[in-house]
C-alpha cells in the first residue's frame, strides 16, 4: 500500500485524534519516528518538538480505486484548501511517499521513502507564525476541501488559484506578489477590457457589495493594487508608493506596497470562497453579471499617483 504524508509545519489542531477530511485524505499528529525521519532528510539538529500535525494520504474505504499519482495530488489540492482557508501564512513542508508493506516501520523503510513535492518554505521554524485551527474550523475546511476538488479541472478556477498560490509561494517578495495577485484577478475578473486598473477595480468591489452599496475601500485598494502592478512591471519600481485621489469626491488615500498585498490575499481568499459557496464556475455567466451590478453604481474617477519608496 502507498502512503504518502506532507508536514503542516506551522498548523495546529484542536482536534484529539486523527480527522479524515475525504479522498483517502486524513489530517493526523506526525508520529516521532516519521518527524525524526523529515528532519534527517532536512538536515535539522534540533530535537523533534511535539504537536506536529500532516496529511496523511492512503486508500480508505471512500477511495479504494485512488491511484498513487491521485492521492499525491489531492494532498496539492488540499494545501490549496488551507491557504485559501487561512491564508498566506500557511507553510506546509515537503511531501513524501512511500510503500508500506505489513510489519513495516518508517524507519525499516527509508531508503523507499521519496519526495513528491518541495513544500512551500519547508526550511522555516516550525513554530513560526502558528495558526491554530479548532473542530468546527476543520469540519469547514473538509466541505471547502470537497468543493475544491469537485472543480480540479474548471479553468475559471484552477488558472487563478496557481497564481495565487505563487503568490503564496512568494510572500517575502513583495513586488513578485504583488503581480501573481493582479494575474489572478484579472483572470476572475476581466475579459479582453482596455481600461483595466478601473474596471477590475469596479467589478471587485461590486461583488463585494453590502446593502446594494459596493465596498469603497475594496474599490480604492484595488484601483491601487493593479497601478502598483503597473509601476513594477512596466517602470521596474520595486518598492512603489500608491497614492490615490478622486476628482469628484474628497478622497485622498496612500497604500504602501505591503499593505497592498495584504488586501490583496483577503480579497483573492473571499473570492475563492465566496464563489465555491455559490457554486458560480462559468466565467461569461460571472463577468456578465458582475458587469450588470457594476453599472448600476455611481463611481468615484481616481488618479495615481506612484511615489518611490
């Protein structure tokens, strides 16, 4: 039987035991043996800490037929759960593979065990940035976790969420992120537009709008978010200040770059649930509807302005 198991380096669980989330998939306290065996192949000295945690992946009573290949695929699908779940700041380690015969111990087996997949900052502390997730978190991890793999091989999904997973990938490059975010929602959010900084910036706030109102912030830091793109790629200023004024209102806003990708990853993580929940997989259907909501709402007209930082 083929096991395959990846770290969730800085998650923790208010769980007492093993918690199956489906698709041959469990999330489980990383025994000693199979952490000590991770450090090794790290070239970690320190001793092994307690409350680790990992996705465990064998064939289960749901996914008898799952090939080895699939297993070690929904474990990537399952990362893209938790960063869309909790966030950027989850760093889940390498992932390995292995067979396990009966009788058989990790520590028999090493020479067999191989790695599937890099991780994502596999090298950081495993207490670093410690996200604590509880029962009823996990249960709703487990029906995000479904929703997603019911859309593996939807494009109006997939392409956006790899940029947003380099975005991931790229947290501590400011200006790398920064351009994965606008990769990703112009992938959601528009189709073929010239004007895009506004209209990406409109159809965004739009569908986040409460009380037939769209979200004016959302709107400001999204306008912000595509002309800081644009100073990058297209002036090669790596650090940008944005500041933001409208001719026909009193607005006077100034977003660091910092602080624009932080909106960016919330606005990208709600997008991801918010049409998952709503079970919306057809991207002329959306633009087409979102573009209707826009039309209806009267719209600041902003200038950018990019200082150098």
């Amino acid at each position: 039987m083929h096991i395959s198991f990846c770290e969730l380096s800085n998650l923790k669980f208010s769980i007492i035991r093993e918690r199956y989330l489906g698709y041959g998939l469990s999330i489980k306290r990383v025994p000693r043996n199979i952490g000590q065996f991770i450090d090794e192949e790290r070239g970690f000295t320190v001793p092994f800490p307690d409350n680790r945690w990992m996705i465990y992946g064998a064939p289960r009573y749901d996914s008898t037929n799952l090939e080895e290949a699939e297993i070690a695929n929904k474990i990537r699908v399952l990362i893209d759960t938790f960063l869309i779940y909790c966030g950027e700041e989850v760093y889940p380690g390498a992932q390995y593979g292995y067979e396990h015969g009966h009788g058989k111990r990790i520590d028999k087996v090493k020479n067999s065990v191989s790695k599937m997949y890099g991780g994502i900052l596999n090298e950081r502390s495993m207490i670093h940035g410690e996200i604590t997730i509880s029962s009823r978190q996990a249960e709703q991890i487990k029906k995000l976790f479904a929703a997603l793999v019911g859309v593996e091989d939807n494009d109006f999904i997939r392409i956006p969420l790899s940029f947003y997973r380099e975005a991931c990938i790229s947290r501590y490059v400011p200006w790398k992120v920064i351009v994965y975010l606008c990769i990703a929602l112009e992938s959601l959010f528009l189709m073929g537009e010239n004007n895009k900084a506004s209209e990406l910036s409109k159809r965004v706030a739009s569908y986040f709008n409460q009380n037939n109102q769209y979200d004016g912030d959302i709107y400001l830091k999204a306008f912000a978010l595509y002309k800081c793109r644009n100073s990058i790629v297209h002036d090669g200023n790596l650090s940008p200040i944005i500041e933001i004024t409208s001719l026909n209102s009193n607005v006077h806003s100034s977003y660091s770059i910092n602080e624009l990708t932080t909106s960016g990853y919330e606005v990208l993580r709600n997008t991801f649930q918010k049409l998952l929940r709503d079970n919306i997989l057809d991207k002329k259907s959306f633009i087409h509807s979102i573009r209707q909501l826009s039309a209806y709402y009267q719209w600041p007209n902003p200038a950018a302005k990019v200082v150098k930082a």
